[in-house]
C-alpha cells in the first residue's frame, strides 16, 4: 500500500462520520436505497428519511409489494421524487427477477431499472465489497486535483478520468473503503467551494497545491435556478398531493400557484412522469 493510501484511509478511521448505511450491519438494499436518496441530496436531509424508509419497508420485496404512490409519499421533500419511482421499479425487478435479493454484480445491478453507472458501482462496492471505480461528485473532485492538478473535474466522467481513479484504486479487499474514504475526504474537507487544505491528510502529495492551486478554466457551470421555475412549481403541487389522505380537487392546486400556464403545464409533466394520476375530472392524486 502506497503512503498515499494509507495518508487517505488512516484519516477516514479516524475521522468518518457514522452513518448508518456504512455501518457492518447495513445490508445491500440499504446502501441501494441511500445512494439513490443521496443523488444530489446531502446527508442531513436524507438520513431522516432513509431511517423511516428502512423500517417500513427493510428489503425490496416489503416496498414492491405497495404502490408506487407510497413510495412517492415516503419520499416527503428530498426532491427529485422521480428517484421514488425508479427505487420502487428497481425493487420490483429484484423481486421479479432476483428472488427479492438484490444482485451482487455489477452487471446485474445495471441492468436493474433507474440504475446507472456510478450507482452500479457504488451498491458492489459497498454493498458487496466488490472492486469498482466508484466516481461521485466528491471522489471526481478530490481526484482531479490530487492526480490531475486541476480544482474541479470537467462537466462529465471522461475516459481519461476513469482510467486515472483506477491507477490509485488499491487491487486488494481495501478498494471499496478507498472509494467511501475519499468520497468523505471530498465531503468534510477537500470540498467544492472552501477546501480545507491545512486539514488533508494528503495535501503534500496534492498536485493542485503543488500547482498553486490553479482555478478552474474549464466549461462555465451555472448553478440551477429553483425560484419560480417548473421545478418549484411541481415541488408545491406534489407536496398537496403527497399530503393528502385521498384525491385532491384542481382548486387545491390552484391555491399553491397562481401561474396558470405554468401550473398546467407542470401538472401535464407529473402525469407523463407517472408521479401524479387523474381520477376523475377535475381530481388527482398520487400514482395508486
């Protein structure tokens, strides 16, 4: 092991937070279901919500078995409530396909719907303990400007890049460890905006710092806009959806937003993503 795993892993043991998707006990269903609640979503919002989840539904089998709506329901305000509906498709083809057990392979696990690349990845690697190149927004940053010298990763994974993360990916049972440790290196210090770099364990051997720590010169990255867009718009009409014990009338709808164009206009897009259904006509409700 090179002195750069052992900086790395060394501080992790030392400083980790306890989270209780990483803890022995948690089971691959468990890390399946906070890496999809983690997807642009920070930890304090979605342990809450992953505890709750957990104990109303602890394997695929017990959330395939209700409607989608509940998994919507359950899913309160972490945003991005299309990841409800995926979890839940994901946890029917586990049942349908897998026995209710969830696939330790890579290959399987991305076959499964709503599953990508880095959460294929991830739920192997720190499901399974497999060894996977596991690149989140926080590994992709430490690494570019550990390895790379650069302050941020371009807009999207490269080839490059993934070949780069795999040269320092350790090739014994450490691997998935390496990969959760600098994700928690990139969360509590190495962060996007104010990296800590007097508290790195690794700042010496960081090509960024040996650089100078250049600014980023690559594509211009906008931050999302949220107040008063079709996002926002939605977000209000889901959360009367998701309050409400039955149907709710269009004049409900009405009451959260003002904009008529723009609020039929997000309803329509609920209702083609299958994250509202109508019952009648002039009521709606979540997905049954």
């Amino acid at each position: 092991m090179t002195d750069l795993h052992t900086a790395v892993l060394d501080w992790y043991d030392a400083h980790q937070r306890d989270l209780p998707w990483r803890r022995p006990e948690a089971t691959p269903w468990g890390v399946m279901v906070s890496e999809f609640m983690l997807q642009q979503t920070p930890v304090v919002r979605v342990l809450p919500v992953w505890e709750a989840w957990m104990e109303r539904w602890p394997t695929p089998g017990a959330l395939a078995a209700e409607p989608s709506g509940e998994a919507v329901r359950a899913w309160g305000r972490l945003g991005y409530p299309r990841r409800a509906l995926r979890l839940h498709a994901a946890a029917t083809a586990i049942v349908e396909q897998h026995g209710g057990h969830v696939p330790s392979s890579y290959d399987g696990l991305l076959a499964l719907p709503g599953i990508g690349d880095y959460t294929a990845a991830a739920v192997a690697s720190f499901g399974f303990g497999r060894r996977h190149v596991v690149l989140d927004t926080n590994v992709r940053r430490v690494l570019a400007r550990l390895l790379a010298g650069q302050e941020l990763p371009a807009p999207s994974v490269t080839k490059a890049e993934r070949a780069l993360a795999e040269t320092v990916l350790p090739h014994d049972d450490s691997a998935p460890v390496w990969s959760v440790a600098v994700m928690e290196l990139g969360a509590l210090v190495c962060t996007a905006a104010s990296p800590r770099c007097d508290a790195c364990p690794v700042a010496r051997l960081c090509a960024w710092q040996e650089a100078g720590r250049p600014a980023y010169s690559g594509p211009e990255r906008k931050a999302q806009a949220w107040a008063g867009t079709d996002r926002q718009c939605r977000g209000r009409l889901m959360a009367v959806l998701r309050d409400a014990d039955g149907p709710v009338h269009r004049t409900a709808l009405e009451a959260v937003w003002d904009k008529p164009a723009q609020r039929d206009r997000s309803l329509a897009g609920l209702l083609e993503d299958g994250l509202a259904s109508q019952v009648g006509p002039d009521t709606f409700a979540l997905p049954g």
